[in-house]
C-alpha cells in the first residue's frame, strides 16, 4: 500500500513538472512533502494534500479579466512554504498516529495554506481595488497587505473547504470549526504580516511597487519592510499561526 501512494506520489510530481506547473526543484520538494505525508498518513493525508494543491493550482489559471494572468511555475521554495509546515505536523501523526491533535493540527495548516490561496485569488479576481490594512487606502490588485471584502469570503470558503473535508477523513466529523476558524487565521495573519513585515521592493526604472528583485529588466530596491521576510516567509508564517491557534484551542477546551 506504501508503495503504490509512494509511486502515485512520485507520478503527479512528474506530471506537475511535465506540465510546468512545478519546477525541477518544486517537483522534487512535492515529492518529499508527499511522501513524508503518506507514510504519516496514508491516503487520507494525500487527499487532503490534493484538494490543496490541485485545487488552488486550477483557480490560480482561471480566465481573468481584471488582471493579466501569470501562468506560475512553482519553485521548491513556494511548495515548502505551503506545504512543509504541514509534512513537519505529519511526522508527529507518524510517531503519535493516534492522536487526535496531530492530526487538527495537520488539516489546519493545509486549510490556512488553502484560505490564503483562495483568498488571494478571489480577490484579485472579483474584489476591485483592495483596502491596504496599513494605510488604510485603496491599493493595487494582489499586493501583499490588501483586503477585500470578496477575498476575505473566499478566505473562509477556503478554509472550510479543508476543514470539513479534513474532519470527516481524519475526525469523524469532528472539530470542523476549529480547524475552519484555525485556517482562516493563519490567512489573516499572513495579511497583517504581509502589510508590516514583508518587504516591499520598487523598481529603479518605472517606481512600480513589486515583491520581485526584478522588474522590467532592473533592479528593484527595498522600500519598506523587513529585508528577507518574501513572501515565502509569511507563507510559511501563515501555516504556522494556524496550528498553533488550533493546538491553543484544543487544549483549553
């Protein structure tokens, strides 16, 4: 049985790669991620995985008509900040698979992952011109620190989306709205963070405000943030925050 979720594991990262949806590298990070996740948790935990990264891999290529669609290639960098913090939560299912917090812990950083993803996307699609929370001002589509009342929708949907899906494989049904309420504030703590934290770059030739250290074919320079903190970082930050919030939760309880 291990074997054959190693090799279908193995597979959709070679299809991803094939299909340029993953690089090299973010093909190889997928695999990892998806092995440490099967022999934590089965096929069950690779579902979960799947209607995370297919899912949000079919929305981010959705026709858009109020921005120019990036077709992305994902770097292993961008797989692990979505995906690694919830492989590192399945090695504790791996050596306490019978506990129950592992396993909330688990779905909640894929639904945060999810939310944030969802979040992103519906926003930038069908929330006009977001609210930036730290200057309070209306700002351009899809930087880091925007909120939409659409994309804050679409964060909960998200997040829902793993944690019913997640409980009723995992909990019986169980701690659906933890592991919801979990998710969604792991995105919305990767908006706050990415508002005062996360670097923010201009570019040297046409000052438009971008997260990349090119722009145009120059260079770009830090404006404001912390330098390093990209937007890996709060990715990964995000799927932190959630776990955590859960584990809180479900001790005080």
């Amino acid at each position: 049985m291990v074997v054959l979720l190693l090799i279908g594991v193995a597979l959709i990262a070679y299809l991803a790669y094939r299909y340029q949806t993953l690089t090299v590298g973010g093909a190889w990070m997928a695999f990892l991620v998806g092995m440490v996740i099967a022999l934590s948790f089965s096929y069950k935990g690779l579902i979960i995985l799947a209607l995370f990264f297919i899912g949000s891999t079919i929305f981010g290529r959705l026709p858009a008509r109020t921005f120019e669609r990036e077709k992305e290639t994902r770097t292993a960098g961008q797989v692990f900040a979505n995906g690694g913090v919830a492989a590192l939560l399945a090695i504790s299912g791996l050596l306490f698979a019978d506990d129950e917090l592992a396993r909330i812990m688990f779905i909640s950083a894929l639904a945060a992952a999810n939310s944030d993803t969802w979040a992103t996307e519906g926003g930038k699609r069908w929330g006009g011109r977001p609210y930036h929370i730290r200057t309070s001002n209306r700002t351009t589509t899809g930087r880091s620190g925007a909120i939409s009342p659409i994309g804050t929708l679409f964060a909960f949907i998200g997040s829902a989306f793993i944690a019913v899906f997640g409980s009723f494989l995992f909990l019986n049904g169980d701690w659906v709205v933890l592991i919801l309420i979990a998710g969604f504030a792991g995105a919305m703590a990767d908006t706050v963070i990415g508002a005062y934290l996360q670097e923010e770059r201009q570019c040297e030739y046409c000052n438009t405000l971008t997260e990349e250290k090119n722009h145009c074919g120059h260079n770009t320079r830090i404006i404001r943030g912390v330098p390093g903190v990209d937007n890996n970082k709060v990715n990964v930050a995000c799927t932190i925050v959630s776990p955590m919030f859960a584990m809180i939760i479900f001790l005080l309880v």
